[in-house]
C-alpha cells in the first residue's frame, strides 16, 4: 500500500509546484527508489491530460561515468539531452540516493570541466516550470542520523504544509529586501556586507524547490566586502568541506579556508570568473526544518540560518553573475547572529523583528 503522504507530495508537486495542465510536455526525471512517488506523479500527468516522458537513474551510473570516460566524452555535449530540456514545458527532478559519498574520490576537476558543458542546459531549463524533490531513503537518512522513519517523518513534515499560506507570510521579507540596499550579516567570526540596491528578491515558496521556504536575492557582483565563517559543512559532489572560512574584497574570494577539503573547496573556486563571487543571499524560512541533515535541498531552509551561493545567480531579479557554480554554503544565526539591512536589525538570534 502506497504510504498517503507519496500522494499528497504528488499532489504538490503536481498541481502546486508545477501547475501541471492538458497539452504539457512533462520531463520526469528519477532515482529507481523514488518508483513509489514516480508512478503517482505519471498517474496525475496522465489524468490532467499531459505528455510525459520518464527518465530512471540507476544507482552507480555518475561514478562509473567519472572513472570510464575519456577526455573526448567529458568534453561532449549532450545534444539529446539539449533537445529535451528545449522540448519540454515541465521538468520534476526526483532525487533518490544510495550512497551520498559515491563521488568522494573523483577528482573535482572532471566534475568541473563537466559541469561547464553541461551548464547550457541547466540554464534552459531554468526559463522553465521545474521543480526539484528528494525522495527520502536509507542513505540520507544515515547522513542526517535518523531512521528511515524519522527522516520520512522529517521530509513529509516540510513538505506538505500550506504553501499558499507560507508564501503570503514570505511577501513582508520579500518587501524589505526590494527596498533595500546594502545587507550586513554579524555573527560568530562574521562580519560581512554587500549591496542589494536595484535586485529584485526571490519567494521560495514551494514554486522550484519541495521542501522550500526562503527569501532570497542576487548581491550587486562587485559589492561584496568582509569575512564570514559559516556554520555547517558545505555538502557537494560527495565531499562535506568542513569549517569553511571565506574574505572577500571588492566582490570577490580572495582568501579561502577549510578545515576539511580545503582543496576541493579552492579547486570550485577556480570553476570560472563568476565561481568567487557571490550570486545569493538568502535566508531560510521554514519553520519546520529545524536541524541540519547535509542535504542542502532543506539544510538551505532552517529558520533562523542565512546562505550565500558562490557562482551563478538567478538572472530573475537582476543578478548577472554567470558560473557553472552554484554551490549554496549555510551560517547558522540563531545564537548571537543578526540581520542588518540598511541599518536596521531585522532578525537576531534566528527571531524576525518585522
């Protein structure tokens, strides 16, 4: 028997998300052990009178492709996977994983190189509705140290939730930010500001991301100034960089630190001209994402947290930084941080004052 909450997420993801409606052409890319909420989602595509085609992963399929391919394939532009992210209206991504660490010892620069040519097709299916869901498995649930039932309990209970609620109660934040223009963040070992003057910001309110529940904004690219040590592990490609220490001067890294994949950490830096610099600044908003799970999908949405991604900002509101980079990196506030926007202390330990 389907677990009900598969259903609800579907409907979500479906309806809300997506606004899936008759004549769509629906991209449904997933890991095989998100089968039980794959088959939902086809069936509602179905019955609002979509076209869909499925697309499985398999478990292991991005190591073997690290470890096998030749200069001349990682260098390959995957024409048919252009023309897909051309065709269709709608693209869900449903990520399921049995080993979070399966790219730990690939050497950073094939992911680099590839990601670079890659990243023309990430960029058009971003002018599209999409949206991104981590079905919960045993693998996250061990990264997050929890059960599979407590880390199902976790998912579902960010998930389904009032989004047409919580993106009214985001628009307040949203205001200030358009207003705004320059941003200091205080906190332990962080003192950082950077303008915002003429961005538009962003609602995450379940529209791209599930879960979601942030407000976030592109910095002005050569405003950024000061030092900030973040919270949390950085999570990407497999690898966790720990005690990550960044200074930025006139927009740019220009001392970078890592108690742990201090290398990895320098070596995305070195992505492009845009990997240094910052695309946003966000600022989490889901009540009911309270701890950290190293999934950056809802670490980057705990209440009371701040993130910056180094590289590609949203072009929606104005940000013109261009990268292969998105890498989203946490600060933790809820214990002697604050929020400054010109001037004016809007969140202080994790509490909004607005």
């Amino acid at each position: 028997m389907v677990d009900p909450r598969i259903k609800e997420v579907a409907k979500i993801l479906v309806e809300y998300s997506t606004k899936i409606k008759k004549g769509d052409k629906v991209i449904l890319d997933a890991g095989i052990d998100a089968s039980p909420l794959v088959r939902e989602i086809y069936r509602l595509c179905l019955k609002k009178g979509a076209y869909v085609k499925v697309n499985i992963g398999l478990p292991g399929m991005a190591k073997i492709y690290y470890d096998n391919a030749s200069e001349e394939q990682l260098n390959h532009f995957p024409e048919m996977s252009m023309y897909e992210a051309k065709y269709g209206d709608v693209f869900l991504s449903i990520g399921s994983t049995r080993n979070t660490r399966a790219l730990t010892s690939v050497d950073p620069k094939k992911i680099v190189k590839r990601s670079k040519v890659t990243n023309p097709i990430s960029e058009e299916i971003l002018k599209k509705r999409w949206v991104l869901f981590e079905y919960p498995g045993n693998a996250q649930a061990q990264e997050a140290d929890m059960s599979l039932e407590e880390f199902e309990d976790f998912v579902y209970g960010a998930t389904i939730q009032d989004w047409e609620k919580i993106s009214k109660e985001e628009n307040k934040l949203k205001e200030i930010m358009d207003k705004g223009k320059e941003v200091q963040i205080i906190g332990k070992n962080t003192d950082i500001k950077f303008s915002i003057e003429g961005r538009i910001s962003e609602k995450g309110d379940g529209r791209h991301n599930m879960p979601c529940g942030e407000v976030f904004i592109a910095p002005v690219e050569d405003s950024t100034e000061g030092h900030i040590e973040f919270s949390f592990p950085a999570v990407r490609g497999g690898r966790m960089v720990e005690g990550v220490k960044l200074k930025f001067k006139n927009g740019k890294v220009v001392e970078a630190s890592a108690t742990k994949n201090e290398n990895y950490l320098k070596e995305m830096l070195k992505t492009d001209e845009g990997a240094s610099k910052l695309g946003e600044f966000g600022i989490g908003f889901n009540k009911n994402i309270q701890r950290f799970v190293k999934d950056i999908l809802f670490d980057e949405k705990i209440g009371g947290t701040i993130h910056l991604a180094l590289g590609r900002s949203y072009k929606e509101g104005g940000g013109t930084n261009e990268s292969a980079l998105h890498w989203d990196i946490i600060k933790d506030l809820r214990e002697g941080g604050k929020i400054i926007i010109d001037g004016k202390v809007i969140q202080e330990n994790g509490k909004f004052l607005i």
